[in-house]
C-alpha cells in the first residue's frame, strides 16, 4: 500500500486474512487499501471497505482507527447516529486522536449541533497547539543538543596549543 500499488496489496491482503481471518489489524487495512482505491458509495468495494471495518471492531473494539473509518463511511452514507457513534467511541479510546475530533466536528455540523461543532473544534485546536508546543519543544532541546555535541566544539589541535604557547 505504502508503494502505491493497491490492487497488489488487496490481493496480499485478501491472502493474509484467509492465513489469519481473527488478525482485526488486516480487515482494518484491506478496509482502508479499498477506499484508497476509489471505493464510491453503492460499489462492492465500499461495501466491502465497511465490512471490513465491522469485522476489525468486532474483532478489537477498542482499535481507535477502525472507529473512526467506519464512521466516515457511515457518514457518507448519511448514518450521521451510527457515525457519531463510533467517532465518540474513538474519542474516548484515543482522546488525542486529531481526526476523531474533525469528523465529529462533520457529523455536528451535519447534524445541526453548531454548539458540538465549536466544542470539537475547540479540542481540535487545543491539540493542534500542544503539538505545535511540543514540536518547539523538541526543536529547542535538539539546539541545545546540537550546540553542546562534541562535532559542534572544536576540539584543539597540537598546532593550536602551540601557538597560543607562542603568545603567551
């Protein structure tokens, strides 16, 4: 999937889960290699993308992703109550989950509920600002890190002992 070579890794992944049909991780993949491909809803692969999400949940109710993926599906099928149902649940699993809040704040909005639509995109932001932190965070300490290694102080030379030697 990462090569870009969808129909290849649908067959490998059709292959895996005949290997390992209980493996909830390869129905979310297949599920999620199929609306890559360009699943529609009412073709057989959407459908199948959505089973395949079904079955993942089943399989590991507690996988965040297969929630929320399902859940676009069953938005775009105009079930925004089974949706909001899954990216809740996906909330409270991963509560840092970025696109759990975004497709909430969808679903709200599509549900008429422009007071959830602010609460989400008010968490969403708070997210957003913390990783933004976080990164500046990170960015500083690898400075610091860079300035004190031992490439970023110059070792002296025999040839520079010496020659303050001379100067002195």
């Amino acid at each position: 999937m990462q090569l870009g070579d969808l129909p290849k890794a649908i067959a490998s992944l059709r292959q895996r889960i005949k290997q390992k049909p209980n493996d909830a991780t390869l129905h979310y993949l297949i599920g999620e290699a199929l609306i890559r491909s360009g699943a529609a809803p009412g073709n057989a692969a959407f459908v199948a993308a959505r089973a395949a999400w079904e079955r993942s949940i089943k399989l590991n109710a507690k996988f965040a992703p297969s929630h929320i993926d399902l859940a676009k599906i069953y938005l775009r099928e105009n079930r925004l109550d089974e949706g909001l149902q899954h990216l809740e649940i996906a909330r409270s699993l991963d509560p840092q989950d970025k696109s759990a809040y975004s497709q909430l704040a969808i679903a709200y909005w599509k549900k008429g509920k422009p007071e959830m639509v602010s609460v989400m995109l008010a968490a969403l932001n708070k997210l957003n600002d913390q990783e933004r932190a976080e990164e500046a965070h990170r960015k500083r300490l690898e400075a610091v890190g860079d300035a004190s290694s031992p490439e970023a102080t110059p070792v002296p030379t025999q040839q520079d002992s010496s020659a303050a030697q001379q100067q002195q």
